[in-house]
C-alpha cells in the first residue's frame, strides 16, 4: 500500500519539479501584467464616448471570453505563430513560452476588464460630475479620479481573476510549453503514476494560490475606499 | 441612466469635433490593423479556397463537427448535473452546526478550488491504473471492484484482474465535477446566507425543524436567488470541458483543430475560426438564459445571491454574457441596501446595463 503514496520521485526529481513551478511562475507573472495592461486598456475602451471604440472593446470582451481557453492558446501557439509564422524567438521553448503569454493575457484580459468596469460602477457618480466641472476632459477624469477609485474597490475580485489565471497556466500545455502540469504528467510516464506525485503538485500549486488569495484579501482591506 | 453618461457629459461643439477626430483616428486604425493582418493571411496563402470549403461539405459537419458537438454537450450536461449534486450536498454539509461536517467539507472545497483542473483530470486518466492492482491485492480490494462495477460503469471505467481503466470521459468529468461541484458550493452556501435572516427565525419560531426550515423555507428561496450564478458556472464547465482536447476525448475542439486539419490540408486556423464561432454562439445563448433568469427575479424583487468575495474566482474561466452572480444586477436598490455588493464591487457583469448602469436608480 505504501506504494500508492510514494512521494520519492518528488524529491529525487525536485529540480525538474522545481524547474516546473518556475515555468508557471514566471508564466504567471508575465500574464498578470499583460493582461493588466491589455484589461486596463479594454475597459477604456469600453467606457469611451466614442461609439466605435466601444464596440470594438464589447466584441473583443464577448468574443474572447466566451471562448475556451485552450482554443485561445491554440489559435495563439498553432494558427498565429506555427501557421503564419510569426516568431518572438528563435528558441521553440521561449517563442512558445511568449505566445503562451499572450493567449493567457488574452483571455485573462477580458476578465480583468469586466471586474474593472463593475468598480467603475461603484465610483460615486458626484465623482465624476466634480471632475468635469473642475474642467478635467474624459481621459484625465478616468486616469486621474475614476480608475484609482475603481481599482481600489476590486482589488478582492482582481485576486480571484489572477489566481484563475495561476490555475490557468496549466492549459498552456496545449502551446507546446512545459509548465508544472506537463512535469507532473511526465514524472507519472517517468515513475509510476501515484498519488504521492499528485499531491506534491497539488500542494505547489496551493502554496501559489492560497497565499495570492490571502494577499489580495490583506490589500483590499488596506486599501479599501472608506465611503 | 445609461453607464455611458455617468461619465461624460453631452458633447458640446468641442468634444463633438474631438470625438468625430477621434472616431477617425480608431476606423484608421482599425483598417491599418485589418490590412495588416489581411496581408500576413494572403502571404501564407490562408485565403486559399480550399482551406475553407471543407466547411461548406455536409460530410464534414456530419462526421466531425456534429459528433465533436454531441460530446461536448455529453460531458457538459453529465458534469453539469453531477456538479450540482456535488455542490449541493457541499454547500449545505458547509453549513452544518456539527464541526465534523463542516470542516471536512470546507476544506474538500477549498481544496478543490485551490488547484488547477487540468492536473484533476490527469490524476483520474493515469493514477487509477497504476494503483488499482496494490489496492486489488489489498483488504480494499473487493470494495474497488463493487464501486467499479456498480458505480462507475456508466462513465466507461472497467476493471479487468483487478486494473481498473478511466476512459478520457470519465477523466474529464471526474475534474469537471469536482472543481467546478466546489464553486457551486460556495454559490450555495453563498446562496442560504442571502436568504434574510427573519425567515429561518420565523420558521424555527413557528416550531419547525432545523431539516425542515432549510428544505421548506431556504433552500426554495435560496435557489431561485442563486439560478444565475448556477447558469453562469454552466459556461464555465462548457468551456472547461475543452480541455478534453488535451486528453484526446473526442469533443468538439479535438474533432475541429485536430482532425479537421489533419484531413483536409492543414487549415488550422480556419478550423480553429469555425470552432470558436460555434462555442461563443453556445455561451452567448446560455449567458441570454442567464440574463433572462436574473431579469425575471428581479421582477419578482429577489436578489441574486451575493456571493462573497473569496469565491469571486466563479469570474475564472468565467461567465458569458452575464453576471456572475455577484451582487445584484437589476435589485441594485436592496444590493445596496445590504451594503454588500457596491464594495465588493463585481454587482451583476451584465452586458446589457441590467447589472451595470443603474446606479442612478439604486441605493
């Protein structure tokens, strides 16, 4: 029996475990900013008074999000880089590893955006009419008095879409890069599959998402707006 | 009140010629950005015919993308349904008075949602046949066997001297149901908390029992309240059942970006177009549903149920066309009345001002 919670391959492969979860980390990080960015920009758009822009950002919103991740990461890693040969790198491991970026941020983007305009929604309306009337135009409203309000007031939801996305890493198997997921599927062929392997992986991946959850939590008490 | 005008006024004469400056600016960009892409298309050739007949054949729909489509819908409604048993049965055991219960179903749930679905699906497709031949051999061995044969049959999973086989389906709905069973408990729970207090003490005072104010008085209010939420993690498990692809379960993605281009000249991305097209117009209409669920309980004056802020991850691999429950949408008044949803902040991520323009009229 002692066999089915055989957590020696764990340690005897820790580097590759190791080198795993920095993959994801590191996929992570990138993604979270990106997607930041990309969401930030989106909900501008969103927001905008110009109707084109609008629309632009509803169909990217809609269209995105309502598509599963793993085609997102497909379209990016097969139909974007591998078909119309698009490169970042000549590296297969990096250029795979950027296009693994972008589709995460991609999709991600859209989910930052919606939880971005959902804290616009919560900005006082006298906010807003106090930066019109002391002359501030549409973007430096937003930039200046919206946006910093709104951002404060999502900082809890923010977490839930970034340790989504943590979680999310994992799919990026399907663009040819090895994240922690892949390792854990190739030390199950390498080893025996067993469910000591499993929940060394489960535990890594919990010390990646309950701490970002807890901290998330811990900023958006700090930084709560107090109305 | 339109979302659009809380944020700017009517344009005078300025903003008017900036914003037409602007609109032209975009539309100039936008066509240098379509040409852009149009070019890099024609360079590869992807506008060739053939590339994109294969999707007027009816061979083509018959034998792949409807097949790809029926598994898809399988796992999705088998999990669905699962799920929400699972989610049921967690949730309220979330609410027991007895510890024992509680804090093992907590951490069950947590611990489910704390880890990604992708390595869940591994553990059901590679641990099962390794290990099944140490329990066989074990005390436990007889117990592996009834619950194969009497339980898990009818996902596919066999056991053959004592190994015991997960097919991809079975695989894909054991992750399915356990990750996405954890969020929906926290939706139900999330759900009975909504429920005011008054009525569980009007229903202990007029000498019910514990069993029968959560059947009789909560539950039916609770659900109604969280059918929403409920709809929108139905999207999410539609489009996590995706991930099949990965484990080669024969489900529309698999079918479309895998063997459509391995048959008909390696039109990836115009299979991987089509695709996408298909699962967006299936979350837009079960995210329609949702809206249209949301807006018939508000009708009636009932929120959605507020789900607190931990489980707001439901956003994840999040919800189509509407809310994740979060708050109320059209019942922005008693939201915030509650006090709830305006700091938590996600009230109703509706697209259509059901859950997000109305501020004027809430509070």
């Amino acid at each position: 029996m002692g066999e089915i919670f055989d957590f020696s391959p764990i340690f005897e492969s820790f580097d590759r475990v190791w080198a795993g979860f920095q993959s994801t980390i590191q996929l992570s990080v990138a993604s979270a900013i990106l997607s930041l960015v990309l969401g930030t920009i989106l909900v501008a758009m969103r927001v905008a008074p110009i109707p084109l822009l609008r629309a632009a950002g509803t169909i990217y919103v809609n269209a995105v999000r309502n598509t599963p991740l793993t085609l997102v990461l497909l379209f990016s890693s097969l139909a974007i880089s591998d078909t119309l040969h698009i490169v970042v790198s000549d590296v297969p491991r990096t250029n795979y590893y950027w296009f693994g970026v972008f589709g995460l941020s991609a999709y991600t983007a859209c989910f930052v955006c919606e939880v971005l305009r959902s804290g616009i929604n919560t900005v006082p309306l006298g906010q807003a009419e106090a930066a019109r009337s002391i002359g501030l135009t549409f973007a430096q409203s937003l930039r200046i008095i919206i946006l910093p309000q709104a951002f404060r007031t999502v900082i809890a939801p923010l977490g839930s879409v970034f340790i989504a996305m943590i979680k999310n890493t994992t799919v990026v198997i399907v663009a040819s890069y090895a994240e922690a997921a892949a390792i854990m599927k190739d030390l199950f062929e390498d080893y025996s599959a067993s469910l000591g392997i499993f929940i060394g992986f489960a535990i890594g991946f919990m010390v990646l998402t309950l701490p970002t959850g807890y901290f998330f939590g811990w900023l958006a008490k700090r930084l709560a707006v107090a109305r | 009140m339109s979302e659009a005008s809380i944020l700017y006024d009517a344009p005078g004469p300025r903003a008017r010629r900036r914003n037409v400056i602007l609109t032209a600016g975009s539309i100039a960009a936008f066509v240098v950005f379509g040409y852009v892409i149009y070019r890099l298309l024609d360079q590869e050739q992807q506008f060739d015919a053939r590339l994109w007949t294969p999707f007027l054949e009816p061979d083509v729909w018959t034998g792949f993308v409807l097949p790809g489509l029926i598994n898809t819908l399988k796992s999705t409604l088998v999990a669905g349904v699962l799920a929400l048993a699972f989610g049921m049965i967690f949730g309220l055991a979330r609410l027991s008075d007895h510890w024992w219960i509680r804090m093992p179903a907590g951490a069950i749930v947590e611990f489910f949602r704390a880890i990604p679905l992708l390595i869940l699906i591994f553990l059901a497709l590679f641990v099962p046949p390794i290990i099944s031949p140490i329990i066989a051999a074990g005390p436990l061995g007889m117990a592996q066997r009834y619950v194969v044969e009497y339980l898990l049959w009818p996902f596919g999973v066999v056991i053959n001297g004592g190994v015991v086989i997960v097919p991809a389906f079975a695989a894909l709905v054991f992750g399915l149901v356990l990750y996405n069973g954890s969020v929906l408990a926290e939706v139900v729970r999330a759900g009975v908390l909504s429920v005011p207090r008054g009525q569980s003490e009007a229903a202990y005072s007029i000498g019910l029992r514990k069993n029968a104010v959560m059947r009789l008085v909560l539950l039916p209010q609770a659900i109604s309240a969280m059918m929403p939420a409920i709809v929108a993690q139905m999207v999410v498990l539609l489009k996590d059942s995706a991930l099949g692809f990965i484990i080669a379960y024969e489900e529309l993605l698999n079918n479309m970006v895998k063997k459509i281009p391995a048959n008909f000249g390696n039109n990836v991305l115009q299979s991987a177009l089509v695709c996408a097209v298909i699962y967006i117009l299936l979350n837009l209409a079960l995210g329609r549903f949702a809206t249209w669920l949301e807006r018939r309980n508000a009708r009636r004056g009932r929120t959605a149920a507020v789900v607190p802020v931990g489980q707001v991850d439901a956003v994840d691999a999040g919800a189509g066309g509407t809310g994740v429950g979060l708050g109320a949408a059209g019942t922005a008044g008693v939201a915030g009345a509650v006090g709830v949803a305006g700091a938590v902040g996600v009230a109703g991520l509706s697209d259509d001002g059901v859950g997000t323009g109305d501020r004027g009229g809430g509070g």
